[in-house]
C-alpha cells in the first residue's frame, strides 16, 4: 500500500530512480520514508481511551477526542499523527482546524 497520493508516489519513484541511479527499485531505496506500521508509532490498542458518558456523545465529540489523544500520544507531530491515525496528513490538518484543535 501506499501512503499517499499519486502525485507524491511519481515524485519518489522520480526521486529514487535519479538518487540511486537504479531501474529497479527495491525497499532498501526508500530509506527515507517512515512506512506505516514503523515502530516509531505507538500501538493504537494500548494508547485510546474513550470515556463515554452515560448519556452518550455526538460523534463530533468523539472524533475530537480520539484525535487528540493520538495528537498528544504522537507528540503534536502532525505527520507521524495523520501515519498513526492512518489518514492522509491533509486530513488531519483539515479536522484540527474544523475541531479547533491546536
């Protein structure tokens, strides 16, 4: 899987096919990326903790709740946030905003 756009996929084939001067292009070229799943991530079952009352929440609250957790657990890194949360960064950059989270 690829973790983001067609657009940023031909920029690093183009990168690694100039950098490495290979026509193939083995995992080892992309040294440079931090591929999902990296042990730089936290374990997302040991790290979300939802308190719901007993009346219950909108969603909007919940979304808030679980992006700032994994914003906090990820230590307001907001790319290895969008990796953890596994949602392009743009996104996340799209829900802090509208969740007035920052």
């Amino acid at each position: 899987s690829w973790p983001g756009n067609v657009r940023e996929l031909k920029n690093t084939i183009e990168r690694v096919i100039l950098l490495e001067n290979e026509d193939t292009i083995l995992a080892s070229h992309l040294h440079f990326l931090v591929p999902y799943g990296s042990a730089e991530l936290p374990d997302p079952s040991a790290v979300l903790r939802i308190n719901f009352p007993e009346q219950g929440m909108p969603l909007d609250e919940l979304e808030k709740q679980i992006i700032l957790q994994a914003f906090e657990t990820c230590h307001r890194n907001k790319a290895k946030t969008a990796r953890f949360l596994s949602i392009p960064r743009h996104v996340l950059l799209y829900r802090l905003k509208k969740l007035g989270i920052e």
